[in-house]
C-alpha cells in the first residue's frame, strides 16, 4: 500500500511517496463460529488457516478439513478478511483453546495458560530424521531466501519463511508481518498438498527464533531450522528437547549452531 511520507535526509524536508506493509485481521471460522482473529498481510489466507489450525494442534490431518471458503454475505471490513473452515464429522475443535485475537508480533499471545503451550511432535519427529546439510549451503540461504522477498524488497516490513532441500534449492517462500504467520502459511501449503511431515526439508526465516516458531516447525516434522537472528532461551530448549538443529546468526558466512549440530556439516 502506498503511503505519502514526509523525507527528512540531510537537512532537507520533502514529500513522497513510500510502500508500506499492509497489517489486517483475519477472521477464522470454524463451524461457523469465529474461532480466532490474527493480524497478517493478505495473501495465502487460505494456506494461514490450515497451517494455524494444523500447528496448534488443532487438527491431525489434511482430511479434517472438507473445505476453507470465503463466506457470502460479508460486509464492511470483513469483505476479504474472513475464511470459514469447515471439518469432517467428528472432529471438534476444543472450547478455550485460544483466545480471539492474536497479534502480529506474537504467535502464543492467545493462549489461555502455559498448559496449553505444548508441543505436538508427529508420528514421524525430527528424533527419526536423518537429514544433513553444507555449512556452505546454509551460509547461501540467507541470500536465496531475500531473493524470494518481493513484498520485503518493496517495504522493508515484513518477515519471511523459506522451506529449502539440502542441496540449497528453494521449493517455497512465504512474506507476512508475523514470523509466525508466514511460517503457518508454509505448514499450510505442507498440509494441502500432502507433504507432512517435512522430514527431508529445513526452514529458513528472516528474522529471530522464538518458542512457537520452533513449536510450529516440531509439529511440522521440520528437523532444522535456520535464521537470520537470534534464538531464544525457550527455542533452544524445545529444539534441544525434540532433536531440532537451531542454527542462529546465519549471516555473511558465519553462523552458531546451537543443537544438534551433527546435522551441519
């Protein structure tokens, strides 16, 4: 979205033109029910959901959602901002598991207590994968995932997550204001397209590790992850407790491994 700023630089004062980040709420329904509101760039709503829904524990599988629509009959600023999610018979969606809105910034933010924060690693965890990878090859990741940027490239304000094989090839790139949110977006694409768990796949993100993006890529089978920033205390202790190579700091050609470093060759 273009936005008229003022510039100052150099003892000068002007007007133009600048591209900013959209930041709007989606709306998920489940059962016709508002189950959540997360605040996120439009695009790939439909991939958010199922991600968001899959990483929360949510749902087990692709064949508990029948269908992710839009709902008729929306009005105002729900025009586009509203999925609804229909599930397969039998499959309820627990009451109190998250509050209605989450932020940008935070993707636990909604949680009712620290008993909900749990970690649903699949049948097949990162403990059973035998996945390696170059030092040199994550030290291009940083690189190819900026490539596959265009909205960062436009407005400097967004975050990205990149799943990558290990010979460094990028099979896809999400963009969203919310690391967690570009993160549920690649689970998503996961889930629709049947590629649970991503056992011979690493994550790439733009910026630091918090808990509950470790949690996600966990419940996604991911077995490393690599970033730009820093880790937490909390990712590096979930990803040292469910054998998750953390790779911290990758940036020009050095980077600090922080669990299960065997992984990195």
């Amino acid at each position: 979205m273009k936005i008229e700023r003022i510039l100052l630089a150099a003892g000068e004062r002007g007007a133009a033109d600048d591209e900013v980040a959209v930041e709007a709420p989606l709306e998920i329904r489940v059962g016709g029910k508002a189950l959540t509101v997360v605040m996120r760039t439009p695009g790939h709503d439909e991939e958010l959901a199922r991600g968001f829904l899959y990483a929360e524990s949510l749902i087990d599988a692709a064949a508990d959602i029948v269908a992710v629509t839009r709902p008729a009959a929306l009005t105002g600023d729900e025009v586009g901002n509203v999925v609804a999610v229909t599930l397969r018979a039998g499959v309820r969606t627990p009451a109190g598991e998250r509050l209605f809105y989450a932020s940008s910034s935070c993707g636990v933010c909604g949680k009712n207590a620290i008993s909900t924060l749990r970690v649903r690693a699949p049948v097949e965890s990162p403990l059973s994968s035998s996945f390696a990878v170059l030092a040199t090859r994550l030290g291009e990741l940083p690189e190819r995932l900026r490539a596959a940027q265009p909205l960062f490239a436009r407005t400097g304000g967004v975050h990205a997550s990149g799943l990558f094989a290990a010979d460094g090839t990028l099979e896809l790139a999400r963009e969203d204001v919310g690391r967690h949110n570009a993160l549920d977006k690649v689970i998503g694409w996961a889930l629709e397209h049947g590629r649970l768990p991503l056992a011979d796949r690493l994550l790439a993100v733009s910026g630091r590790v918090s808990y509950d993006i470790v949690q996600k890529a966990i419940a996604a089978g991911l077995p490393l992850i690599a970033a730009v920033g820093a880790p937490s205390t909390l990712a590096i202790d979930l990803a040292e407790q469910f054998a998750v190579t953390l790779v911290g700091f990758l940036r020009d050609g050095g980077m600090n491994v922080y669990t299960h470093g065997e992984r990195v060759i």
